[in-house]
C-alpha cells in the first residue's frame, strides 16, 4: 500500500491550481462568480492545471529530501527554481513572495542557509507554511509519530521556515500544521486531528519562552468554538495567521476534498496558496481517490509530480526500517 505522500502533495497541487486563475479576486466577487472548478487564463493568464510557487516550493523540498536532509541543497532547489524555472509547470516561475524572493538573493550572494530567512514583523507571509508539508514523512520516519515532542525534530521544522521565513510566528505556523498533519496520518477524522494537533503544538511551545508571546497570535485556534465562526471573521490574505486559519477553517466545515479546497479558493483573496495549505491536509485526509478527476486530468506534470511522490516513498520506507518505524505506519489511515 502507497505511503499517503501522494494524496497529500497531489492534493496540495490541485487545490493550487484552481486557486491560480483568481488570485487576488475578492470573497465578493467569487461569491458573484463562484469557481467550481478548474479555470484558464486569469489573473497570470495560465492554462487550466497551472500551479505556482506553492506547489513548486513543496516539490522543491520532496527533491532534496529524497537524499536525505540539507539545508544547503533545499536553497539550491529554490535558486535553480527562480533562477532558472526548475519545478514548475511550463520553465517560469511566477507568483514569488517577496520576503522568499529576499531570502533565495541572500543565499545566492553567499549568506549561509539558516541566515537567509526574514526575520521582521512583515516577514509574516505565508511562504514557508506553504511549502511545509512533504516534511510531514520525513520526521515521521525518522523520529516515529510523536516527533512533536522531541525537540531535535521541531527544531528542523523551525530551520527548514527559517529558510526564508525565520520569524517564529512562522515558525509556529509550520509546527502547528506539521502537528494536526501528524494526526490525519492516525485517524479519518478532521476535527479530533485538528484538536489534539493544535493542542499538542500549543503544549510544546508554552513550554519554549522564546515562543511564547508569539503563540498567542494563534489563540483563536484552541478556543472551542473556531470552526462555528462565520465566514466573515475568517481572513484569506497571505498573512500566516490568516492562512493557516482559513485553512484549517474550510477543513473543519466541509465533508470532501471538493468541498474543502472549493471554499478556500472561494474565500477570495490569496487563493492558490490559502487552497494549498488546506488541499495538502484534505488530500491527506479523503485520500488521491477523491481528488475529481477532471480536476486531475488537466494538473501541469501530473505525472512528474506523481513519479517525485513515488521516489519519495521508497526513500522513506527505506528511512523508516531503519529507523524502527513501521512502513505500515506512513500508509495506512488507522480508525478511531
């Protein structure tokens, strides 16, 4: 049986995609023109199936993990990506971040990997969280499914953000997504990973000094009643507070990968990338077999991607054994 890399990446793919074509559209305008599903051209005038940086940044990271971890050889992935158009759909990349793009220069120019990343109060995109998830399996493999207590595995969390995002406002928002993530590897079930993912994050970092007076800009997450907020008070920007709520917002109100991924795009604003984060754990949840297939159909290298998240799985499985942590573990999706 696959390892569940697949569902999870294939599933923050598509959801990128159909967030591309109305990016920076407003929740007004969406709610007068709702996307249903996959759109050409728009707001970078891109085929149907295009994806951006969210997905390329990820398969970046899947790349050089298959050679084990290295800080150095992640940036050089993203240089040859915005350099040179590795990892995306037709050899350009587009829809960069400002705050990555002034990281990858800073490496280029010969800064060291783990000094790259903003560290300022507007270095708060969501550009690392995006891009986070294929470190899911690798820690899994590695430290077995409790690697959010052990601080040798959150502090790489915190050093692959730091990349090109170091502040720990974004360094929490990897931690906690990384932990609810870790919790659909175990259970079918949305709302019990959601809440021990969120509280088993929480009690990690109450217990770090160093991020404790960030932690509260993520309270709204462990207050009982997160998921009955009105769409109104849940923001879609690329801000990382905004996105990893809405993301986790449109999981907790919704049954299916369409339904997910279809309420954040349709939310407005940073489309592509609010749908990825949430696509990455729906697909995770539901499985690659309830991605719609024509959606699936027009995905841009879908079978690179595919082929990339197959290498993956071998890695790991190989990774774990040695490790002592059942392949079983990484592929099949345990009932409450």
């Amino acid at each position: 049986m696959e390892m569940r890399i697949k569902d999870a990446i294939v599933g923050l793919c598509v959801a990128d995609a159909l967030g591309v074509p109305v990016e920076f559209c407003s929740r007004e305008a969406l709610k007068e023109n709702p996307v249903v599903g996959m759109r050409a051209f728009g707001t970078y005038n891109q085929p149907a199936g295009t994806w951006s940086d969210d997905t390329s940044m990820t398969l970046c990271l899947v790349d050089s993990l298959l050679n084990g971890l290295n800080y150095s050889d992640i940036m050089d992935k993203f240089l040859k990506w915005l350099r040179e158009g590795a990892y995306t759909p037709y050899g350009e990349a587009f829809d960069i971040g400002r705050t990555t793009r002034a990281a990858i220069t800073r490496y280029a120019g010969g800064t060291p990997p783990l000094a790259c990343g903003g560290t300022a109060e507007h270095d708060n995109g969501n550009g690392s969280l995006m891009r986070i998830l294929p470190l899911l399996f690798y820690l899994h493999a590695v430290y077995g499914p409790d690697f959010i207590c052990n601080e040798e595995a959150m502090g790489i969390i915190h050093n692959v953000s730091a990349l090109t995002h170091a502040h720990k406002r974004s360094q929490i928002a990897c931690g906690i997504y990384l932990s609810i993530a870790e919790e659909l590897l175990q259970k079918s079930n949305p709302v019990g990973a959601f809440t021990e993912g969120t509280d088993r994050a929480f009690a990690y970092y109450r217990k770090h000094d160093e991020f404790a007076a960030e932690l509260t800009y993520y309270d709204r997450l462990v207050q009982k009643d997160f998921a009955n907020l009105p769409e109104k008070e849940i923001k879609s920007s690329g801000y990382v507070v905004h996105s990893l709520e809405a993301a986790l917002w449109c999981l907790l109100n919704t049954n299916s990968y369409r339904d997910c991924v279809l309420l954040a795009v349709n939310l407005g604003d940073d489309t592509d990338t609010v749908a990825a984060i949430a696509g990455g754990l729906a697909g995770l949840n539901y499985g690659y077999g309830c991605i719609p297939g024509e959606w699936l159909h027009v995905i841009a290298k879908r079978d690179y991607i595919e082929h990339l998240c197959r290498q993956y799985e071998e890695t790991l499985k190989k990774l774990a054994m040695e490790n002592s942590v059942p392949a079983s573990r990484l592929s099949e999706r345990a009932t409450d």
